[in-house]
C-alpha cells in the first residue's frame, strides 16, 4: 500500500510563532505546578492504599494461593494472596492527570522551542514551508 503524495501546506508564520509561545508558555507552568501536583497525587496515593489494604484484609477469607516469607534479618513476615474479582468492588486507584517531565527535558524542549521562536521571529518569509512546520510540529 503506497501512502499517497506528501501534504504541501503553507501556513502564516505569525500563526506558527503564536501556537509556540502559547504551548511554551503552558510547558513553563506545567513544569513549576509539576511538584505540588505529584505531592497532591501522593497524598491520595497514600489514601489509596490504606483503603486497598482494608479491603484486602476484609476479603481474606476468599483468599487463594497464600504465600509467605518470613525475613529474619528485620523481623517482618511477608503475606502475599490473591482474590478473584472483577476489579468492580475494591476501590479505584488514583491516576497522575498530569505529565511528569524531568528537568533535562524540561530545558532541552524550552531550548528547542525558544530557539525555534526567535529564528521564525527573524524571517521576512509570511508563510511556513511544511519542512519547517514538521521540525516544530511535535511541540503543537
């Protein structure tokens, strides 16, 4: 199957700048919001798993394929089992509604994205070619 002819498009340069400051501008609020949103999530993380664990221990008597290991070393004996269900009666896990991103990549994107900015900012040419809009297509 051949994939057909290349899309050529031309679109304003001044719509190109303004789509990346605008998703440079939400990458710099995402990264400084980033530590009290994990903090958050941790905080129902925790809850989660005091709750998972209420729950567990109220179904032991289902309980199949009971293990254990004691560890001598801290005193501590490990209980692992499993409990057949449909995954609908314990409660929900929490989910991350955000992307963590790591500090390299935090600057190497930023970089990229200013660099891309300031170079479009200096051009006399009104419209993007596609070559260029694919180079910054996968910061819109």
């Amino acid at each position: 199957m051949s994939r057909g002819k290349a899309i050529s498009v031309k679109i304003p340069t001044v719509k190109v700048i303004k789509a990346l400051e605008t998703k440079l501008a939400e990458l710099e609020s995402n990264y400084k919001t980033q530590d009290e949103n994990e903090a958050k999530y941790q905080k129902s993380y925790e809850k989660w798993q005091k709750e998972i664990g209420k729950w567990a221990v109220a179904q032991f008597g289902k309980a199949e394929n009971i293990r254990t290991n004691f560890r001598s070393w801290n005193n501590c004996l490990n209980v692992d089992f499993d409990i057949k269900t449909d995954g609908t009666d314990f409660p929900k896990e929490p989910e991350r509604g955000f992307e963590q991103i790591h500090r390299h990549e935090y600057n190497s994107q930023k970089e990229e994205m200013s660099n891309a900015i300031r170079i479009l900012k200096m051009t006399d040419e009104e419209v993007v070619n596609t070559s260029t809009y694919n180079a910054v297509a996968r910061y819109l």
